[in-house]
C-alpha cells in the first residue's frame, strides 16, 4: 500500500499528490531538514522546511532519503547564514552533480 504525499507548489499555486518516490526528505545539521519535489505543472524545485514529527512521517512512508553533510555545505562557498528552505535548494543541487550514496542511510 502507498501512501500518497499531499504538497502544495508555490510557484504555480497546484496542488498535487505525489507517490513518495517523488520527494526527497534532506536530512542535515540545523535547519536544513527539509523535503523537497520537482512541480509537475511549473517543473519548479520546491523545498520545504520539515520538523522532526513531519521528517518521521515522510520516512515511514518510503520517501527517500538524503543526508546533507557539512562537507556539502561547506561545498557551497556562498552559504554562511543558517540554512532556509530556499538555500536547500542550492545544496540538493550541489549533492545531485556527485553520486551520493542512500543506501546506507537506511
Ligand atoms: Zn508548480
């Protein structure tokens, strides 16, 4: 059985069902423990803040997930402020141009 992920884009203002294959949970130092999905309709990025409660939920419904380390943070040479939601962003981009291992984060 499936769960199905309810996210809102607010790029395009849809509302959209997605499978948890479709979402990414970041998980990181600080702030940037976040979830984050490709728009179907405005093929924006979009990346939420997650607390703790909402990061276990999307975990326990098979949403991969990415571990953001501070060597990757570091890798971004323009980022010195506490992570916002928009800055993971820009980190999940720096993370996807290596291939980052999930399977042992499990
Ligand atoms: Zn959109």
């Amino acid at each position: 059985m499936t769960t199905i992920i309810r996210v809102h884009c607010p790029g395009c203002s849809a509302d959209l069902t997605l499978d948890p294959g479709e979402v990414l949970l970041t998980v990181g130092p600080g702030d940037a423990t976040g979830y984050r999905f490709i728009c179907r309709q405005c093929q924006a990025r979009v990346a939420y803040p997650a607390n703790p409660r909402l990061a276990l939920i999307l975990r326990h419904a098979g949403v991969p997930i990415l571990q953001i380390t501070d060597e990757a943070i570091t890798a971004v040479p323009n980022v010195a402020d506490p992570i916002s939601a928009s800055e993971v962003l820009v980190f999940s981009d720096a993370i996807d141009a290596t291939d980052t291992p999930q399977d042992e984060l499990t």
